[in-house]
C-alpha cells in the first residue's frame, strides 16, 4: 500500500507541475458553463413577430399586449393583408405571423370556440419549435384569464405544458451535458494520456522492472484524476446554481455518487485507450474522435435522439455518456429518487465492468 | 596547406542571461581542412555549431561562414553549408532515392542534377538493390553514409558533422572517414565533433572546448606533444578534466 | 551457480513486412560478481537481449535464467532482484534528484537511508542538486542519478544497457570507476556499451554484432587469438596512403586507428620490410612501420570480416 501512495504522490506532483495543464483542465468547466450558459444558450429571444389582425377587436388588442410584453416577442409589423406575410418572411424581417381571425371577441366570449394562426419561419426547425411552444404558451395563459373572467365552463383544450423548465431556460438541459463532457475529457483523455506519456518516456520500462504490480501502476495514475474530475463536477454544480440559477431539485449526494460512478466509467475506458496505444498523440486523437464526439452527439444534450435515424438511435445506446446525461438531469432537474435512475445506473455499472475487464485483458505486463 | 579560410571566428560570444555558453572564442578553419571540434558535454559545442550554421544570433564577436556574416547573412550561410547529426539526418519513412531528391530539392538544385547526383550516391555508396526501400530497414551505418552523402549533394562549401558516427560498428565507422576524406580532396570544409578520440587524430587540426571557451587548438600530433600525451584521449582528458561548469 | 545462464536465446522482430532478426541463438554465463561487457554496434541486439533478460520481452527460443529464476515464469521475482538502467534516460524529468531517489526506493519496498551505503559514494556527487529537477542536469549527473535509482534497492544484478552513449569521455571514465567499485560489493554487473575501448574494462566481454556473438572471453584472450601479425603503419600523406595500402592486393585488411593504420598481411611472409619496399617505391615519406598486438577493435573487425564470410 506504501508503493501504491508513493506513486500517487508522485502523479500529484507531475500534474501540480505541469501547470498549463492544471490550469485548462480546471479552467475547461468553468468556461465550459459560461459559454453555454450565456452565449449558446437555446432560448430564443425577441424574436420579431408580424401581428394580421382581422378583428381589431377588444380581445385581440389584449392579446397583442400580452404578447409584445413579453421578452421572447417582439412585434415589429402590423399587418393588413394576407399576401404581405410572404414577403416579410423572405426578407427575413420576422420569424413569425400571428393571424387573429375576424369576430375573435365575438366567438372567443360568445361561441366559445374560435381559431388563431401562427405561421411560422422553420429554416431553423428548432427554433420554430422554440417560438410555436413559446406563443402557443402565452396565448393559453391569455385564454385562461379570460376563462376565469367568464367563469365559463367551457374551453378548448390545448395542452402545452412545458415541464420541469417552466421558464423554457437553456442552462437546465447543457448543464448535465457539460458534466458529462468535462468528466470524459479529464478522466478518459488525461489518464490515457499519462500513462502513454511514461511508456513514451521510457519510465514504464523501469517501472516493470520492479516488482510493483503493473496494474496498480495503472489504478494509480487514475486516482489523481478522478479527484480532479469530482472537484470539476463540484464546480459545475456551484456555477449552475450560483451563476446560472439553475437549482439541483434532487438529491445532492445521489448525484455525486453517480458522478463518480461514471467517472470510474471513463477512467476505464481511458485505461483501455492507454492499452492500446503508445504515443501520446494517437491516445489524444483517440480520445477527443472516441469520447468527445460521440459524447456530444449521443448524449443527446446538444441534438435530440429521438430525432435521429433509428441506427444512430441504436448506436446512441452503446454511448456511457448517454445514460449520465439521462441520470444527471432526471436527478438534478426533475428531482426524482433514485428508483427513477436505477436502470440506467445498472447499465452504467455493466459498462464499466465490461471495460474494467477488457482494459486488464489488454494490459502488458511486458513491453511489446 | 591552403589558405583560402572558409571560417573565420573572432570572440564569438554567446550569452543565455548570466550564463556564458561560448566565451569569446577566435578560430580560423581553411577550405577542406578537416577541423575537430572537441569538448565535454556542456562545452558550449552546440551553442558554437549553431551560431555558425546562422541558427542562433551571438551575442558579441564576429564570424564570417563562407564569406558571409553570421549576423546578417544567415539566409546566405544556410545555402552554403551542409548538415548532419546522429539525430536528425534523414526522413525513415522515405525511400532513399525520395531522400536525396527532397534534399537535391530544397537547396534548389535541378531536375537534371538530382537525377545525376542519384545515381551517382546510388552507385557510389553500393545501394543498388536498396534504393526503392524505406530508409529505416537500413542498418545504421549505412544510414549515417547516406545521410552525410545526402549532407553534400549540393556541393557545400562546409559541411556541419555533429557526432556522425555514433553508435556505428568499427568498419562502417572507418568508411565513414573515407567519405569525409573524399568530400575534403573536392574542397569541402569539414567541420566535425566526435566522442571518439581516435577519430580526433584523423583530423587534420583538433580544437577542444572547455567551459565555453577554446583552451587547445592545434594539429593531433603537436597537442600530444604540448600535453606530453601518448593519445588525443589522454590529452582530452587532461583538458576537460579542468572544468567547472556542469552541463 | 552463475548470475545469468542464457541459453541458445533468439528474437525476431516484424518491421514493415520483413522479419528482422535481433538476436540469433545467443548463449552465455555471467559469473556472480563478474563485470560482464556485452559490446557491439547498435542493432547488434544488445538493447533485445537486456529486455528479454529483465523480463520485459519474451524471446521466440531459448532459455535464460538470472539468479536462478527463469525469465518467463518467475519474472515477479526476477523484478525484485535486478536494478536495471535502460538506454534511454528513463527517470522523471519534473521531479527532482531526491524525489526520484526516494520514488524509486519506496516502489522497491525499501528507503534510501536503508541502503544508503550502496549508493553513497554516487550520490554524494549529486547530493548538492538534490533539489533539482531531473530534467535540468547534466548528462554526466542523469546517469549517476539512474544509476543510484537502479541501485537503491540493492539488486544481486544490475543490467546496464549503454550506460555511456552519447556521454563525454570524462564522465565515461568517471562511470567505469564507479562500476569497478560497485563490483567489489559483490554485485554481478551486465554491461552493453557501442565502445570498442571500453571493453578492456570489463572481465570478460561479449563481441555481439548482427543478433550473434563474435566472441565470450577476457579481453586480454581475445586479443591474444588475433592469429595474424598486425603492422601499424604511418607516412606523410595519410589518405593517399589509406588508398595505396587498400589496392595493395598483398593487403588483407588495413584501417586507420588513430595516427596509424593497422595493416594485415594476406601471407605471413610478407613484414615490414615488403611494406617499406612498396610505400618507397610509392614515393611515401617519412614512413613508420612497426610490428603491435591487437586491440579489441582489430579483434571485433577481424571477427566481423570471418563471420560474414
């Protein structure tokens, strides 16, 4: 146990020393969030809406007011044509019309069913999506003080809740995506690093040569670096609360846990990166082809999955960061227990097992 | 001997802050002498290599390489010089033909003459049945042979030779002087440094470096006489022995 | 029972698409407390045969066994009980003097104070940098510094593999004193080194060359079996001479060493009075011709011409 501290130690100081690396691997986290959070975000601004009103009606004046003072709209033009809309939207001047029906008073109060268009610039289908939910929300909330108003029993029935995120803000879903990104990066990608580093140096060959178990070499120069991937998870978590008021609704301890479930998960698969390679480049190249990019793209934080082609669906599975990510927000957004997550943890648990196994397979206690 | 002098070198001096690394060092070298450039590690033989090869500006003195100055006409110096060390020589993952007309190519010699030059390496160094091959299944002394071939194919004035024959087997290591002996007799300058001492007495006139300074500079035979010596390695032990500095 | 028996041992590498062949059914013994020296030029298989013996290569045939363990089963005690020094300096370069020392001894079960009278007379060189990072000395201290790392767990074996390349002729010198003194504590030393003159300093060496042995013997015996009379020869004009003594066909061999060249004769009948008779006619001046004994280079090159005959 000695030999296995003394290696530790030693692992402490080459980190503490390198401090260009020190400082980007805990400096990534915190621009990580504060890129996300305030330049990438999902939210959709003042976004330029043309009002077609037909009715000019006490209601529809209601409407528009409720709709221009809010953040998300911005009503720039006032429209009295149908063939106008098109133009507009070529010029791309708006990214969406609202159309409000003659006699809207009329049959909103008196014949209690009436209809309003949104027609709407899907160039960008996500940010469509982003202003239908945002209007289709604001106009429930008008309808329903009309209905209260009333007090009239009856009402259609359009169900657009938006759960969990009322406030429709970005930073709820990238904040558990980041968790797992920065998590991959540290662990999988600096742990293989390092060790490809002492077989470059020509260390390794001195450390075989001793009789300290080579595995233990191994477990070794991870454990520096998953310290360092809790601190990153810890200051994660601080920024998103304090920073980007995004609270932690669930259990704060059931989220660290799995945390360092799933950095176990990446130091294995950086052990298996390690094992397979020999210079530093090719274990970076590795890491950033291998981890980041499927992290990114099937964790399912930055495009969704259900989206996606039923084969990269499939394929999505077989991505660890998928299932954190999943964890991560059903815990910290949804705030739910852990007989939410229990499967996906259990799958997580396989995973590293399943990797753990191959990486020891792998492992030389030889040189070539 | 000749007295066109290819190197002249008056208090060449190198700082790196407080630490002198070449303290004013004066040296003449005259064309195709070959000139032993001798010292223990951290004698400031690179630092003293590099600043005449135009890699690294002095900090005070005077140089000429070839007639240009190695303050401002570095580019000029870079043209006129060959280069060959242990360690970097030529490209493994080429062909040998592939090498030499990289090299052929980028001191800009022509089609023409690269397609000469080749053949005549080719022949000259017995690599008929090699040159299609990667250099790295070579054995190493052929590389390092090639390698000082490919230094000189444009006909340098110097050539540069920063421990050719390192680690190379005794016959391999001899042929190797036979090719430094041959580029003399054509006129090139030879400008070597070697852990080898017998190799310094095939030199025609032996410097040795100690704590950056030039503190022995003449033919093998007079310095074995100077320091009552039997061998240039007893002299270069007598020498280097009174060194302060470490590397 | 002797420090290491190597038995008909080869290697075979995969390079590209052909097999390159390291080792070539290698055989010896090391004695315990012998000073061993394993000389020959790189890609002799000097670097293969070390690994297979410290355990960190597995051969394609042959046996070895080093204090009685055999390298492929008993590799886990062999790694306790050999210090090994691989060609390339292989010490952390961002820690210091002392934190290298005392990583090394904590990994080998033990402390520098414990066998701090093995190591001392080396380390007390480089016990004033001990605050200095590794990466930041000299050549000359990095090999004393492997060195001491090698030794601190005091090994009954210690492979050193080229401990002297690349190094200056001062330190070099300085680093066989350090062996010699090494060996009077009883510890068997195995040596591989590219330096022909280095060999004299060892008890018995090894001429490798090309994945086979040249020859196993004491320096002095290897020498002595240079079978023909060796003539140093000297004159004005040394590269003409090289020349005129190469298309000479009463010459067998001639290479230069040092001021003279070391001339073999095809027949034994022709001495030193032929060869003036020759260079005169040759309008040669000032000509020295002396009758020597061989050194282990003339031996290594005269083996390497027999063995690839």
């Amino acid at each position: 146990m000695k030999q296995f501290f003394a290696f530790v130690k030693k692992e402490f100081y080459h980190i503490w020393r390198d401090k260009r690396t020190l400082f980007i691997l805990l400096g990534m986290p915190i621009t990580q969030i504060i890129i996300f959070g305030f330049a990438l975000t999902n939210e959709v601004k003042n976004s330029k809406m043309a009002i077609l009103d037909f009715s000019k009606d006490v209601s529809s004046h209601e409407l528009i007011q409720k709709i221009s003072s809010s953040k998300y709209f911005d009503v720039s033009n006032v429209l009295t044509r149908y063939d106008e809309v098109e133009p507009l939207f070529k010029k791309g001047k708006i990214k969406v019309v609202l159309v409000i029906p003659q006699q809207f008073s009329n049959e909103l109060l008196h014949a209690n069913q009436t209809k309003l268009q949104l027609i709407c610039d899907a160039s960008d289908p996500n940010v469509a999506n982003t202003i239908v939910n945002y209007a289709t929300a604001i106009i429930k909330d008008f309808q329903n003080t009309i209905v209260q108003d009333q007090k009239l029993p009856y009402r259609i029935e359009t169900e657009v809740r938006m759960m969990y995120n009322p406030e429709l803000k970005g930073a709820y879903s990238f904040v558990p995506g980041v968790m797992a990104l920065i998590l991959m990066l540290t662990c999988a990608m600096m742990t293989s690093i390092a060790i490809v580093k002492e077989k470059e140096m020509g260390t390794m060959e001195v450390i075989l040569v001793s009789p300290l178990k080579p595995f233990r070499v191994v477990l070794a120069k991870a454990v520096p670096y998953m310290l360092l991937s809790m601190v990153n998870v810890i200051t994660i978590l601080l920024l998103s609360v304090y920073v980007l008021d995004v609270p932690i609704s669930g259990n704060l301890s059931l989220l660290i846990s799995e945390s360092l479930l799933f950095t176990i998960t990446s130091l294995a698969l950086g052990l298996l990166i390690s094992s397979i390679t020999d210079s530093q480049q090719v274990a970076m190249l590795i890491s950033l082809m291998g981890l980041f990019l499927p992290t990114t793209v099937f964790s399912g934080y930055m495009f969704p999955i259900e989206n996606m082609p039923l084969p990269l669906q499939i394929m999505s599975n077989i991505v660890p960061a998928k299932w954190y990510y999943y964890i991560v927000k059903t815990i910290m957004i949804k705030g739910l227990g852990f007989t939410y997550v229990w499967k996906e943890t259990l799958i997580l648990i396989g995973m590293t097992v399943v990797l753990f196994a191959f990486s020891i397979k792998n492992f030389k206690t030889r040189l070539a | 001997m000749n007295k066109e002098k290819v190197i002249v070198a008056e208090g060449l001096t190198k700082r790196f802050g407080d630490f002198v690394a070449v303290d004013h060092i004066s040296f003449e070298v005259s064309k195709s002498e070959i000139f032993g450039f001798l010292g223990a590690n951290g004698a400031g033989k690179t630092t003293a290599m590099r600043m005449l090869c135009g890699l690294s500006i002095p900090t005070s003195g005077k140089a000429l390489v070839a007639g240009y100055d190695v303050f401002k006409d570095t580019d000029n110096i870079k043209n006129s010089i060959g280069y060959m060390s242990q360690k970097f020589s030529l490209y493994e993952d080429l062909t040998i033909r592939e090498n030499i007309r990289f090299y052929g190519g980028i001191y800009g010699l022509t089609k023409k003459q690269i397609q000469d030059k080749t053949s005549y390496l080719v022949d000259h160094l017995h690599l008929q049945n090699h040159q299609n091959s990667l250099v790295k299944s070579l054995p190493l002394g052929w590389k390092q042979k090639l390698a000082f071939s490919v230094a000189i194919v444009h006909d340098p004035a110097i050539v540069f030779l920063d421990e050719p024959t390192g680690g190379v087997d005794p016959v391999t290591r001899r042929e190797f002087w036979e090719l430094i002996y041959d580029a003399s007799e054509r006129g090139i300058t030879i400008f070597v440094t070697t852990h080898y001492m017998d190799e310094a007495e095939y030199c025609n006139r032996v410097s040795i470096m100690v704590d950056g300074r030039i503190e022995a500079l003449d033919t093998p035979k007079a310095l074995k006489i100077n320091y009552d010596s039997a061998s240039m390695d007893e002299v270069f032990l007598k020498l280097a022995r009174k060194a302060v500095r470490g590397e | 029972m002797a420090a290491v028996i190597v038995e008909n041992i080869s290697k075979k590498y995969q390079v590209e698409k052909t097999k390159v062949t390291a080792l070539n059914g290698i055989s010896f013994e090391v004695a315990k407390g012998e000073l061993f020296g394993i000389v020959g030029p790189d890609g002799a298989g000097k670097t293969s045969l070390f690994r297979i013996l410290t355990t960190l290569l597995l051969a394609d045939a042959g046996a070895a066994r080093v204090e009685g363990y055999d390298v492929v089963k008993d590799y886990k005690e062999i790694r306790k009980t050999v210090g090994y020094m691989p060609g390339k300096f292989s010490l952390y370069q961002d820690l210091s003097v002392e934190e290298n020392l005392d990583f090394f001894a904590t990994i080998f079960n033990t402390s520098i104070s414990e066998n701090y009278d093995l190591i001392k007379d080396i380390y007390q060189q480089i016990e004033p940098f001990k605050k200095r990072r590794a990466g930041k000395l000299s050549g000359g201290m990095k090999q004393k510094l492997a060195l001491c790392c090698a030794l601190i767990h005091k090994p009954s074996v210690l492979f050193l593999d080229e401990p002297t390349t690349g190094v200056d002729a001062v330190s070099r010198k300085e680093f066989w004193e350090m062996l010699q003194r090494l060996k009077l504590q009883g510890i068997s030393i195995l040596v591989s080194t590219p330096y022909m003159d280095e060999a004299s300093l060892c008890d018995r060496v090894a001429l490798m060359e090309n994945g086979k042995i040249l020859a196993i013997d004491k320096p002095s015996i290897i020498n002595s079996k240079f079978s023909k009379p060796l003539w140093a020869v000297q004159s004005n004009n040394m590269f003409a001479l090289l020349k005129s003594l190469k298309n000479w066909e009463a010459v067998s061999s001639c290479y230069s060493f040092g001021e003279f060249y070391h001339v073999v004769m095809k027949s034994e009948e022709k001495g030193s009075r032929e060869i003036e008779e020759f260079l005169m006619k040759n309008q040669f001046q000032e000509i020295v011709i002396k009758q020597i004994d061989a050194n282990i280079e003339d031996s290594f090159m005269a083996l390497m011409h027999t063995s690839n005959e």
